[in-house]
C-alpha cells in the first residue's frame, strides 16, 4: 500500500481559540452574525448528509451529474499528477475525478476535521493502494503551506463553499489559490448559478424542517462548547434570497425578546423579538462574475461546464 501521511497545521486549541474569537465578535456587532463553519459538528453534518438527498435541495445533485459526465474531460484538460482538494470531508464526490486521472500520483485532502481526513483516507487507499495520499488538517481560508508533489497540480473546491464567502473574503482567497500555483496547474471550482427565487429558497427551507434544524444547530454547537443558555426553539428559521447581492441569507429569528449568557466568554447577549442573527450566505453566480472574478485573482476562466438543468457549473481556470 502506498504511504498515507498526515500533517497538522493547527494547533490543537485552534478550533477552540476560533470559535471564541467568531462568537465574541459576531454577537456582539450589529447586526449580529455567526459563520456557517460552526453547524458542522457529528449531528450538523448529519443532517447537512440528510439535506443533500431532500428533493429541495439541488446543487449537490447537480454537481454530481457534472462530475459524473465531464470527469474525463476535467481529467485531459489538466493533466493534473496531483490533485488537492479543499474542504475535502468524506472525499466522496472526488472519487469521479480520481478514477479519471490516469497519471495521478498523489491525492492532498485539506480538511479542519482529522477524523474526517483519515476516515476518507483509509477507504480511499482500500480502494487504490498505488495512490500517495497526503493529508493536510488545516484551514484553507488561512496561509495554506501545500506539501511538494509532481506536477501539474489541480486543486479543487467542490459544493459551492465559495458562495459562503463574503465578496472580499472570496477574493482574498482566490488570490492565495493563484499564489500557490505553478505554470500548469489549475483550479477547479463548483458554483451555484442564479435561478428563481422560489427555487433558491426552496432548497434552503425545505417542508420536513432539515435545515431549520441544521440551522438551529449552531446554537447547541455554542451551547456545548462555550457554557451558554440558547434555546433553540426561542429562534425562528429564516431563509431569503437578497437579489441586489444575489445571494441567500439564512437566520435565526428571536420569537421573544431574551437574554442569553455565555459563560466562557463571560458574555451576556440580548436579543429583541424580531431581532436576526446571520448564520449563512450562499451567493449564486453567473458565468461572467465567476470569469471576473477569477481573472481579478490573475486566474483564465478555460472550460465552463453545467448540469443539463443549468443549475450549477464547474470551471477550470489556470494561472494567467
């Protein structure tokens, strides 16, 4: 079997330290906000497994069918020996592009989660022994240092995340991914398109109350890990779609005014009825923007591909 490696990056409290420094800051600013990154906890992100098979919710769907249909065309026009992924998680969706690469050497998932990384790991080298895999646990939102590997390198950043990324977060980070690569390599990046507004609320307010309570999670993630009071049921599920931004907000609306402590933090929030906390956006993109947008990174839009609905697209851009 071929080597697995594993390499932290984090310190072990950063995930504490982290979480902290985000509930600290985003609930006591107006309005109040917290980053989606938290409702993936074990139960989060079972549920979020249970929202990706609701017949609301499209894009993972949707992104599949590309996969499925154009791997062998993301794998030619690579060429890539290395493939690294972002946000990797079960690595699952990756193994389309996996087994389309003829000439691939080694597999680098980047994922916060080190259980995540070696359970994927572990089924992947199951499955292909001649494979290297060199995992990173590390936040790819922050300075990324990628382990040497042959070239070309294709990293891939699958399920949308980008849109979860405020304008200038997004540039930031699409800069750092055109840093670190060389003459040859590539991006492959999954983005959902502008639909109708039914459509695009549907799919984040389904009629079972999933991601209501994917939503919610968040406060019982703060709840555990920093000592505070939230209950959940005092918030309401809100999920709208702003269409200057383009994008979809959900909250959590308080149904009462409240008072919520956070004992390590040794904080006290008040909320008013009515009153919002934002916990996710997913901006939705058309083809320019995503082109102006890379090419604002110094990254050329090459292929652009969407299911046969047009409702989410991968594109391949290389280093201008």
């Amino acid at each position: 079997m071929s080597p697995f490696l594993l390499t932290r990056t984090l310190p072990a409290d950063a995930t504490d330290a982290a979480l902290r420094a985000d509930v600290l800051d985003g609930l006591t600013r107006h309005p109040k906000t917290l980053p989606p990154k938290w409702f993936y906890d074990a139960r989060g992100s079972d549920l979020f497994e249970e929202i990706t098979r609701l017949a609301e919710y499209y894009p993972t769907r949707a992104e599949r069918e590309i996969l499925v249909a154009r791997a062998g065309e993301i794998a030619e026009a690579s060429g890539a020996r290395t493939l690294i992924e972002l946000g990797s998680g079960s690595s699952e969706k990756t193994r389309h592009l996996l087994d389309a690469l003829p000439d691939l050497h080694t597999y680098v998932p980047v994922d916060v989660s080190e259980s995540a990384l070696a359970g994927a790991a572990e089924a992947l080298l199951a499955e292909r022994p001649e494979l290297d895999v060199h995992a990173l646990v590390a936040d790819f939102t922050q300075d990324l240092e990628l382990p040497e590997s042959p070239g070309p390198r294709l990293v891939v950043f699958l399920g949308g995340t980008l849109g979860n990324l405020l304008p200038e977060e997004r540039a930031e980070f699409l800069r750092s991914v055109r840093a670190r690569l060389a003459p040859g390599d590539g991006l492959l990046l999954g983005t959902d398109l502008v639909k109708d507004e039914a459509t695009l609320v549907a799919a984040y307010d389904d009629d079972a109350g999933v991601t209501a309570a994917f939503n919610k999670n968040v406060l019982t993630v703060v709840n555990r890990e920093l000592g505070a009071d939230f209950t959940p049921d005092d918030f309401g599920h809100v999920a709208l779609w702003d269409p200057d931004r383009e994008w979809i907000e959900m909250r959590l609306r308080a149904r009462r005014a409240l008072t919520v402590k956070i004992r390590e933090l040794d904080l006290v929030v008040q909320f008013e009825e009515g009153e919002e906390l934002r916990t996710e956006i997913s901006a939705k993109f058309r083809e320019e923007k995503v082109r102006d947008e890379l090419a604002a990174a110094g990254l050329r839009l090459d292929q652009w591909w969407t299911d046969t609905a047009g409702r989410f697209a991968l594109s391949l851009s290389t280093a201008d």
